[in-house]
C-alpha cells in the first residue's frame, strides 16, 4: 500500500473522530470549537496526502495546503488551552477527582474488611 494512501486513511479516522467528539460536546464552546478546527485541520492533512497520492508533484497546492492544515492544527491546540484556562474542563477534572476518592475509599475498605 502507498504511503500516502495509509496517511490519507489515518488522517481521515483522525478527522471523524475529532468531528464526532465536536458533535458531543455541549456547553463548552472553545472545546468544540478547538474539535472543529483539529477535524478541519487533519482533513486539510487528507487532501495533501490525496493530491500526493494521486501522484502530483510538491508544488504551491501542497504547501498552501499543508501551512492551513498546520495552522488549523496549533489554532485547535490553541482553542483547547484557552477553554481549559476558562474552566471548560473543570467538569471532567471534578468528575476525575470523585472517582480516584471513590476508589480509594473502595480499597481502603477492602485491606480493612
């Protein structure tokens, strides 16, 4: 299998992941917002590996489109850090934090009993 295409399938299961994740995602908008760009971003990857795949040359399309996809990339990155700064993930970190005290407390009863 070419190269290409092998990057241009992973890209692909990298981009509907991230687009079903920004489907998911209810009431934190940068977090969706940093799923959409990073989707955007790795089908921007897809159509670089399907233009080289196809067989075409290393030319201003590619670049174009390999600067947009690694600009869509750190603008993802970018959304992400910035709704964690804002306490978008303050849920998940509360969820996190209940569940290591309740298996803790699950352990400790366990070594008692």
């Amino acid at each position: 299998m070419n190269e290409w295409i092998l990057r241009l399938i992973v890209a692909l299961i990298f981009a509907g992941i991230l687009a079903y994740q920004a489907r998911t995602t209810v009431g934190r908008p940068m977090t969706r917002r940093a799923y959409v760009l990073g989707a955007t971003a790795f089908l921007a990857f897809a159509a670089l590996n399907l233009a080289l795949a196809t067989g075409a040359e290393f030319g201003l399309i590619q670049i174009v489109l390999g600067t947009l996809a690694v600009a869509l990339l750190l603008s993802a990155v970018a959304s992400l850090f910035i709704g964690a700064r804002a306490g978008e993930m303050r849920r998940g970190q509360e969820s996190a934090t209940k569940m290591i005290e309740e298996f803790k407390n699950r352990r400790e009863r366990q070594e008692k009993g």
